[in-house]
C-alpha cells in the first residue's frame, strides 16, 4: 500500500502479482479486499473469476468471469482499506479521519501514539501520513483485536511503520519510554479523561493531542505546553 | 453546583464601572500589568458580585483579551492556514474550508514518495498542504496550468518549508506534460487554449487559428528548454548555496521528471480551480494519471461537479465516483455549557473524488 522504501515511488504502474492485495470493486458500494493467489478464484454474482487471470495485469483494469460479467481490480489505498476492513468494533470513517489527521498536523516523519487500535481503520491513514520515516504506536487492551489489527497491517504492508502493544492506556497510561517523543496522541477510549495526564507526559513541547467521542459526536482538541 | 443569583435587578445603563477610562489609562502609564487591571475592574464593578458565576467568567475573559491578551506562537501548519485565510479572506481560496481540504487530501491518497499533479487556483494552500504531506524525500507536488503562466502559489511561502521540501513543488504547463515522448503534438484542444479567468473570452475561430499557430510556437520552446532548464538549473544551484539563498518552491518541473509521469503517470490528481470548469479539467488531466489512481476534484458549486461526473461515468473514465459535501459544527464546550456556536459556516464547497480504471480489457 505505501512506499517505506524511500528509493521506490508510490506508482500504481507496477502489475498484479500473485501475493498482492487487491480490492476487487463491483459497485460503488459493493467492494471487496482479496490476496491474489495463482490457484484462487473469486465467486461473486457476475460468475467465478480466476486470480491466474489477473496476474500481469494492471491495477485498475476490468477482468472478466466465465460469464462475461466484470468486476474492476484495484490498488489498495487507505480510503478503500477503511471500506472493505472486517469490522471488530465500529470504526472512524473517512470524514473524521481525514479532519483529525489534519488537527493533529501529522506529517511524515511524526511519531504518533494511538489507543485504542479497535479495527485499525485510523491506524491505516495514520501510517500513510507519517511513511516512510515515521512510526504509530497504537495500543489495545483487547489481546485477540490486538492480534487481528497486526494480520491486518501485514496484509496491507504497512506493518514496518506500525506497532501494536496490548494496554489498557486508561489504566496504565503510556509506556514511558516514549516520554516528550511524541509528536501526536489520539485517543479513542471510553473514558479518555483518565488518559489526558499520560498524553501529556508523552507529548512533545507543541504536540497535538485528539480525543474523538462517537457517542456525542464532540471533538475535544487541547494542545500541550510542557512546563505549563 | 447550585446558582442562585440571576439577572433581575441588573440594568444595562453603563454606570456599574467607577473606573474611567482616564483612570485605566493612568494605571497603563504607572505600568500596571495587565492582570492587575482587571482585577481593578472587578472591584470596581457594582454588579460583578450580583452575577451569575457563568456571567462573572464571561466578563473575565472579556477583560483579559482587552487588557492581557495572551497568544501561543506555533508553527504554521496546513490547518491553521487554512483556518486564518477562510476566516480573513475566504474567496482568496475559493472558500476551501478546513475540513473539505482535509478530505482533498485523504480521497487523494496524499502520501510520501509520490507524483501527485494539482490544479491549484486557491492561492498556493492546495499546494502547501499537499508539499506538507508530501514531505521530504521522493515524489513531487507539480502544479499544472492551461497557457503560458502558472497560476499564483504564493501562500505556500506561509508554510516556512524547508529547502528539501521545496524541491518537491514544481510546475509545468500542461502542455508539456500531454506532448507524447517523441515530441510530436497530438495535443487535445484544451492544452494550448488560455484560461479565460474574468477576460472576455475568445471566439472560437480565433481559438483555433491559435491552436495550429501555438502548436509549432511551443515545439521550438519545448527544445530550447531542454537545454536551458539543464544549465539553468545547474548555474542557479550552485551559486545559490554559496550565497545562502534557499530555493523556491514551484521552480520548473526538469526534463527527467515529465519524461518519468509520461512513463509512469502521476499517483494521483487534485483539482481546485474555483474560476474553472471541472470537466474540461478533468478530461485532459485523468489521461495523465496511472492506473488505479484516485483522484479529487473541489468545487464551490454542485452543478459543474454532477456535470463533471456524468461525463466520467459515461466516458468509462472512473471509478468509485461520488460527490461529497463536508460539513463541519464548532462546539464551545465549557462545563454545562457544551453548546454548538451560534454561527456555523453552511458552505464549505463540494468534492468529487473517484478512481481513474484501465479502459484496455
């Protein structure tokens, strides 16, 4: 999905290869992640569909089933991620995550701590925005979402700039080992308040902090000035 | 916590504060620091103890932006631009509001190591925010233009981006950019044609007189750059570092990198052209992307993006096509007094995103 090499540019040029993820599109609501494999088909609607098909061909080109019927392959990108993901708890969309990364002025190069992982939506638009020099720590105290979460950014290569820990931040806050390094912190927690104090002890002189809250749709936004 | 005190007997007649404004003026003089004056104030006041404790906080904070107002310095980012500019000068960016920017970003795939081409006629924010993440490295944000002249992007010198990442912002007119490898013209109309922004527009027969003169006219200037552009910016890089000038962002795109987008396509497309029309954007720039690339197109009004997206449904251009309208709600949010503002900006714009397909089967 993104380049941590900084010697390759992100270019869709390249063909499918067996391995590849690709997100096969239907409709506009009807898509679908699946890892190309030489012996695999796809079973839809339109027909059965052989992966062997789609080997060497662009992303972003029509393949045809032994119906006739078509569906569109294409490259993975965090927006498409966040549509096709397996929901393991409800998940930030593309509105808020775009205006959060924004507020929280990531760029590549920022270390940004999450909690909680939940499905790893965010996680996965967090990793474009600081790719390919930076890292996102994200922590969850669920032990089996944590495990799903890691499944998730290997299949979507962008493990090497993600890190996923199981913690309970409300609890235990933080690890301290990334005491004053952090550039942002983002929670997503029931009760973030409790979380607030760790944040700041995390965050860097001019750090942003983010706290999202489904229920109220509110947006709490507080910056950090360390010694203050 | 249980209020007793409201405001029955208060009478708005201006007499509550003894204080003069010679008096306040006098303390100023003695150097009386600003929080001691309010403090003066509240004394002074004959109502301040009769009101309600949200009153009485509402008239502090009141007195300290007049009295001791406080600012934080921080660095410029993308958002705070952005929200300065819609708030100040919004036409100057086309009323690109924070959130619809943020969105232009994400739908665009906006990444490091990558070849993202704009159309940036909102002042050079478009182009900052996308630079900004972006970021050093690989990849370039290039700016392309109908005509000869590059539309303004001054705003990106607001960022305070470094030399490295200046290198990133170039430009090149699309004219260059459509000419195929071998330099022969099969130029679509749009790409010698000048944008009328505000000018009285040109009939068409003239258009197309122009079109055949302009076509031989950018040939000769296509080779004379090749060469020029080598040496230019060889000469200007050198003597610049010895002088300690940093380079300018938007410097010409280089020869080796419109040879690489010919190749490879850009990794996606951003259009903000307020004073444009979408589709006639669109037609010519989707050919310059790769396959599979997203792109995002931003628009004030509704109708020339449904126009614009009928058109690439029926052309078979794209996918994943949707229009969307960002909307944003600013909340105070004091204890017991979380409350949305009381004016909140209902026109932030609307956003064509999709996905440009193979049209090969």
């Amino acid at each position: 999905m993104l380049c941590s090499d900084g010697t390759k540019k992100l270019s869709f040029g390249g063909s499918i290869k067996d391995g590849d993820l690709v997100i096969v599109y239907e409709k506009r609501d009807v898509m679908k992640a699946v890892k190309v494999s030489e012996t695999s088909v796809l079973q839809n609607r339109f027909g059965v569909f052989k992966h062997s098909d789609w080997i060497g061909k662009p992303f972003g080109s029509k393949v045809l089933s032994n119906k006739g019927g078509y569906v569109y392959l294409l490259a993975p990108t965090p927006e498409l991620w966040t549509l096709v993901l397996s929901h393991r708890t409800q998940i930030l969309y593309i509105a808020d995550i775009s205006f959060l990364i924004t507020y929280l002025e990531i760029v590549p190069g920022s270390l940004v701590l999450e909690s909680g992982t939940g499905s790893g939506s965010l996680t996965t638009s967090l990793a474009r925005a600081v790719a390919p020099t930076g890292h996102v720590y994200t922590f969850d105290f669920h032990q089996q979402r944590a495990a799903s979460a890691r499944e998730d950014f290997q299949s979507t290569g962008v493990d090497s700039l993600v890190t996923v820990g199981v913690r309970d931040i409300q609890g235990e806050g933080f690890p301290d080992e990334y005491s004053g390094l952090a550039d942002s912190v983002f929670l997503d927690l029931p009760q973030p308040w409790l979380a607030v104090p760790s944040a700041g002890k995390m965050l860097k002189l001019d750090g942003t902090l983010e706290i999202f809250g489904h229920l109220r749709c509110s947006f709490g936004h507080l910056k950090f000035m360390k010694g203050k | 916590m249980d209020e007793c005190r409201d405001n029955r007997a208060l009478v708005d007649n201006n007499e509550a504060q003894t204080l003069t404004s010679e008096d306040i003026d006098e303390m100023r003089r003695q150097g009386v620091k600003g929080d001691e004056i309010i403090e003066a104030l509240i004394s002074n006041s004959a109502t301040y103890e009769k009101k309600t404790a949200f009153s009485q906080e509402k008239y502090r904070i009141k007195k300290q932006k007049k009295y001791a107002p406080r600012v934080l310095l921080r660095r410029p980012s993308a958002r705070s631009i952005c929200e300065a500019y819609f708030k100040k000068y919004p036409h100057r960016i086309g009323f690109l509001r924070v959130d619809a920017l943020s969105l232009l970003l994400s739908l665009a795939n906006v990444t490091a190591n990558s070849d993202i081409l704009l159309v940036d006629m909102v002042g050079g924010l478009l182009t900052g925010a996308v630079a900004e993440r972006l970021g050093a490295g690989t990849g370039y944000v290039c700016n392309t233009y109908l005509g000869s002249s590059p539309y303004p992007v001054d705003m990106v010198r607001t960022f305070n981006f470094d030399n490295e990442i200046c290198k990133r912002i170039v430009r090149a007119p699309l004219r260059d950019l459509c000419l195929d490898q071998t330099g022969t013209s099969e130029k679509p109309d749009a790409c010698n044609a000048e944008l009328n922004v505000g000018t009285s527009e040109k009939p068409d027969a003239s258009n197309a007189e122009l079109n055949g003169q302009t076509s031989s006219i950018s040939m000769e200037e296509m080779s004379l750059p090749s060469n020029h552009e080598a040496a230019d910016s060889e000469t200007t890089v050198s003597p610049q570092s010895k002088m300690g000038k940093t380079p300018k962002a938007g410097e010409k795109a280089s020869e080796e990198a419109i040879k690489s987008w010919k190749e490879n396509g850009f990794s996606s497309l951003i259009i903000a052209a307020p004073d444009a029309d979408a589709w006639s954007l669109a037609k010519d720039l989707l050919p310059l992307l790769s396959y599979s690339a997203p792109f995002a197109i931003y628009h004030q009004y509704l109708q020339p993006l449904a126009t614009c997206m009928h058109n690439l449904q029926q052309g078979k251009m794209a996918i994943g096509l949707q229009i969307s309208e960002p909307w944003l709600r600013e909340y105070q949010v004091l204890p017991s007094r979380t409350h949305p503002l009381m004016q909140m900006s209902a026109f932030g714009g609307y956003i064509l995103s999709g996905t440009k397909i193979c049209s090969c089967s």
